[in-house]
C-alpha cells in the first residue's frame, strides 16, 4: 500500500512564506481608505496693538503735549520710568513694528472721560479711537489698564471706576475687537509713596475690591469669539516684594529715583511707577497671557 504523498518540511515552510509575502503584497497595493478630515481652527496672529490706559503705558503722549517738558529727566524720553515700559516690551515679543503699536494711554489717565490735568481719561481714549476707526481689525490686540489715579488722586469708588472700565470694554467689541488683555491694579496701599501712610489700608482696600468686580466684568464680556487675557499685576507685585530674588530685584520697597544705586536692582522707579526692569517683568507676563488666548 502506497503511502500518502507529503511536502518535505523545508518545502511546507516555503509554501508558508510565499503566502504571507501574497498576502502583504495584495495589502499593500490595495487603494488606501480615505479618512474623514477634522477642520482645524486656523489662529491668527496678531499682527496690531492698541494701547489705553494711564501712565504705567505711557510712553510720551504726555511729553509731546508738553513739549517734551513733563516727564523731565531723568525721567527717559517721555517714559514714567527709568526706560521702557511694558506694553513696548509686549509690542517687541509679539515683533511689532512701530506703525503696528498705536500708544493712547495718557499719564495722569484715570477710567473715566477726564483724567488729571485735562488729559483724557481711558473712556475718552476708548470713545476717541471707536469714532475714529471706521473698522476695526479683527486680529488686532487691544490692551487697557488704569483705575489707580481714581483713587490716588480723586475719589472714586470702585463700582464707579469698573463701570467706566466696562463701557470701554464694551465700546471696543462692540466695534469689533475680539483679543483683548486688561491688567488689574497692583496694590496701591504697598508703593513707596503709600506704604505706611494713613491712607494705606484704605488704597490696599479699593484695589482689592476693584479687581475682584475686574475678574467679573471680564468674565460677563468673554464669548466663544470673544477671548480676554487679565495680568494680575497684583499677584506679580506680591509675589516679587515676596520673593525678589526671583526676579533679579534686590530692593522692593523704596524708589531708586534720586538714589546712585542700580535702578535694575529695584522694583520701584518713583513713589508709584515701576523700573523699566519692572516693566520688563510684566511684558514678560503679559505677553504669556497673551499666547494663551491666540493659540
């Protein structure tokens, strides 16, 4: 009897093999499957920045009103500060050209229509520039921040000084913005000028109940289309006075104006205003927040 006939088992392996390979081929040259396609949101960047607020963003509307007579020097070149403020420090990260960053902000600005010594005040700013501008440009960055001077040097509340603050908000988107950054108020009862004064408690007070009804304005305007970043300056000076090490300061409680010390070495220019390495410290910051509402 004949036995069955049987593939040695070198040749089975072959066989084996040769299947495979057939199989990978066919996959292979087989047409692809098309995959459904997901619309990612194209982010623009910002590509203008305009600027409202008081003399913390001032760099020479007040010196050219003045005829380069106020600030004096050693005030630099029109800046409440020893050099460059923050919004230009912002205007530079985000590689703005000169003819791209538009400065309103007026020293001695308050968060209504008049500010000190007749110069406008944020709304008027803000009232000025939506009359003036026939269309606004969506990928444009609008920044505000004032309010000090309504208490400093005037008595308003902070119900008055955040009400003057939402109009402009709303002025603005209502024209069309749609990437706003509004700072807070640091706290005004801890600057050189107020620190252990009569009036301390008081100020630290107002720029703590300002910025609380601040979070919740901004929180009221924010939409899908509409994004808002807040600087806490608050939090940044606190946590500087706390910490100065941190931030390269060596001084966080006096003014170095009038002093021979090394101005970077100080949070404090004047009584009130920031160094221009202070203002460094908040373009650094601002320009953070920023990137989180262009991503």
């Amino acid at each position: 009897m004949k036995r069955p006939f049987r593939l040695p088992k070198i040749a089975l392996f072959v066989v084996a093999v040769l299947i495979v390979a057939a199989i990978a081929i066919m996959i292979s040259t087989r047409s692809p499957q098309p995959q459904p396609t997901v619309q990612q949101p194209t982010i623009q960047p910002i590509n203008q920045l305009y600027v409202f607020g008081d003399s913390l963003s001032d760099n020479g509307n007040v010196f050219r009103a003045t005829g380069g007579e106020f600030p004096a020097p050693p005030y630099f070149e029109g800046r409440y500060s020893n050099g460059r403020v923050w919004v230009e420090e912002l205007a530079t990260k985000l590689d703005l050209s000169n003819d791209r960053f538009d400065n309103f902000a007026w020293g001695g600005a308050t968060t209504g229509t008049n500010g000190l010594n007749s110069v406008p005040g944020v709304l008027a700013q803000v009232q000025t520039f939506v009359q003036n501008q026939p269309k606004i440009n969506p990928q444009a960055l609008f920044v505000i921040w004032a309010g000090a001077n309504d208490y400093l040097y005037s008595t308003e509340t902070p119900t008055r000084s955040i009400e003057n603050l939402r109009q402009s908000l709303q002025s603005l988107i209502e024209s069309g913005a749609k990437r706003l950054l509004v700072a807070n108020l640091p706290n005004l009862g801890q600057l050189p000028a107020t620190r252990n004064t009569e009036a301390s408690q008081k100020l630290t007070n107002f720029a703590i109940a300002y910025n609380q009804s601040l979070a919740t304005t901004l929180n009221q305007f924010r939409k899908p289309d509409i994004a808002i970043a807040e600087l806490d300056v608050f939090g940044i000076y606190q946590n500087a006075i706390k910490n100065p090490g941190q931030f390269g300061f060596t001084n966080v409680t006096a003014a170095c104006l009038g002093s021979s010390a090394n101005c970077d070495r100080y949070l404090f220019w004047d009584g009130i205003h920031p160094t221009t390495a202070a203002h460094k410290v908040l373009g650094d910051f601002a320009f953070e927040q920023v990137r989180t509402i262009v991503r």
